[in-house]
C-alpha cells in the first residue's frame, strides 16, 4: 500500500513541477557533493527517464566548496541550488539551526531508517556510502585482509591514497586508526612513499595499473577493474548517509519536493543494488552496512561536529604528508578522463 501512496504522490509531485516550470526554459538544480564529474550521472537518467518534462542538472563539486558557496548566496538572499546533498553533515544541522531548510516528509519519509533523518523533516538521507580498501588482483604475495596488513615493504612506492587532509570522511578513517595503532601508523605509512592524489574516486581506478599496488580509501570496486575492494576485518572503514535537503529560498519547490521523494522511494532505492536508506528493503546479501563490527554509521556525523578536532587533524596530516597540491578533481582533465574511463 504505500508503494502506491508513494507512485500516487510521485505523480501529483510530477504535475506541480510541470506546473511550475512550464515555460520557464528553467531547471531543476542539484549541487551534490563528489570528487568526480560523473558520479551523479545515473541518478540524472533516472529521474530524466521517470519524469522526462522537468529538465534538471546536477553539479558534482567537493562539498567542502558547495557548502561555503551556499553559505554566501544565503547571505545574499538569492539561491542557485534547489536541493543540495552532500557529505559535510554539520551544515545540514547548522542550516536547521539557522531556519534556512524548508521540511519535507515524502510519503516513502516513514520507511527511512530512524538514525538517518530529522525528526521534523529538514534534511534526511538519500544514499549510503562507504569508503573500502583496494588492492591490486595480481602482483602481491598475499592478499590483505586489514589496512595495517599493507603498512609493508611490499607496498613501498606502490600506494595510491587520497590526502587525507582533503576530505573529511578520509580522514575519519585516520583518525580511527590513530586512535587504535597511535601515531605510529601515520609514520609508518609516511615510510612507504605513498602518492597522494585528490580525490577518492581515483585511487581504486589506478591500484593495479603503472605498478601501483593499494589504496587505503576508495569506492567499491567493479569487477572487470584489476584492483579488488575489500571490507577490512580488524580495522575501521567508513560508512555513512549522505544528507540531502532543500532551503526556504529554494526557487522551484515541486520539483525540488519531486527529486527528494523520488530519489528515497521504493523504486529508486530498490534499484541501487545494496545499502539502502530504507528499512523496508533488502539489497544485495540481506546485509545491512551497519552490522559490520568494523565501521559505524553514525559515527561520521559526531565527528563532522567537531571542527577543532578536525583541524588538529589535517594539520597532522600534512605535517607527516606535506600539503594537498593539485587541482580539484572535478577540474582536473586528468581526473575527468581516468574517471570517465577514455
């Protein structure tokens, strides 16, 4: 029944946003938090396929330069984004304090785990993420099991990691080991020469080409890649819901109430292949991300809070592995062209 409540409300949504944009030559504007240019891309043909008369485009950007891009168009009282999903957690909180958000509980809102939403419906969660280790299928003498498993000479000048002072949830991975292994993890993997790069989409691109072997953080592997993701079973990994909302200034609302409820309904949710935000689904072997004994959900958006602790951190970082250099990598041609894959 409330997957017919859900498709019901999906298509009165769809009429108002033709409503309202009919004509306008306008679109429905997302900025999303990434670290590469096409990583919103299914997510686009999904909704263009679904509901083909709302033109909408989605801009893939650090979420690190959208939030403080957000920040000053609220000051100046005239938005861009209708919605905005990204991984900076503490805005979403930060922006309900400040009575910016516009609440909205589709009817799929119910079905959203607990944890993940705002109890009065500023902002919630449209997707989980995690951050896994990789390591190249051929080349090595044994496969790792753990991330301290490839603090070896085995991997001397063949890491590929992303800075950890670059991102955020990077760097919650860091500073879980710190806190099990101490400091020393930080001087053993500084030894190993690592190359660092912007960006977490890259490294698992790049373990098994031009002699490169690892990478501590990085996106699920596919199959056909030469590289194999991995849940570590000693050592922490990050997983988390990346938040989503619109604000009170937000220009096209249907539309933006349109995206929120299609992108946590059944039918998208369903279709993502594992780790939904629903309670009601059960994805690629009936695991839910969270009974892994090696990460913690929640325990990104504790650390989000903290920016003082974060700052210590990045300053550490780049005290053991010098400063980010680089162009962003949804800028840099040489990350668009590894990403895109030509």
């Amino acid at each position: 029944m409330s997957i017919d409540l859900e498709n019901k409300e999906l298509e009165e949504l769809y009429q108002l946003a033709i409503e309202e944009m009919g004509g306008t030559k306008e679109e429905l504007i997302i900025w999303a938090g990434g670290d590469a240019v096409n990583q919103q891309d299914a997510v686009v043909q999904a909704f263009s396929d679904r509901f083909p008369e709302i033109p909408i485009d989605i801009k893939v950007e650090l979420s690190k330069i959208h939030d403080l891009k957000i920040y000053e168009e609220l000051l100046n009282g005239d938005l861009t984004p209708d919605v905005t999903m990204l991984q900076t957690s503490n805005d979403f909180e930060d922006w309900k304090k400040l009575d910016v958000l516009e609440p909205f509980k589709p009817v799929g809102f119910q079905n959203i785990r607990d944890e993940f939403k705002d109890s009065e419906g500023a902002f919630s969660v449209f997707r989980m993420f995690a951050f896994l280790p990789q390591y190249a299928k051929s080349g090595l003498s044994s496969t790792p099991e753990s991330l301290m498993d490839m603090l070896t000479h085995e991997y001397q000048d063949k890491l590929v990691l992303t800075y950890p002072h670059d991102d955020d949830a990077v760097l919650f991975v860091y500073s879980q080991m710190i806190k099990k292994h101490g400091e020393q993890f930080l001087a053993d993997l500084a030894k190993l020469n690592p190359l660092f790069i912007r960006g977490t989409a890259g490294p698992p691109l790049l373990v098994g080409k031009q002699g490169l072997l690892g990478s501590l953080t990085g996106y699920e592997t596919m199959p056909e890649q030469p590289s194999q993701s991995f849940i570590p079973k000693n050592d922490f990994f990050i997983s988390w819901g990346q938040r989503i909302a619109m604000f009170k200034l937000t220009k096209h609302k249907a539309a933006a109430r349109l995206f929120i409820a299609f992108v946590q309904s059944y039918e998208f949710q369903q279709s993502l292949g594992h780790y939904t935000v629903r309670k009601d689904i059960s994805l690629k072997n009936d695991t839910w991300i969270g009974d892994h004994s090696t990460t913690d959900p929640l325990g990104f958006y504790t650390f989000m809070r903290d920016r003082e602790y974060i700052g210590r951190l990045r300053n550490q970082m780049q005290s053991y592995f010098g400063p980010v250099k680089g162009e962003s990598p949804v800028v840099d041609h040489k990350m668009i062209k590894l990403t895109y894959g030509n």
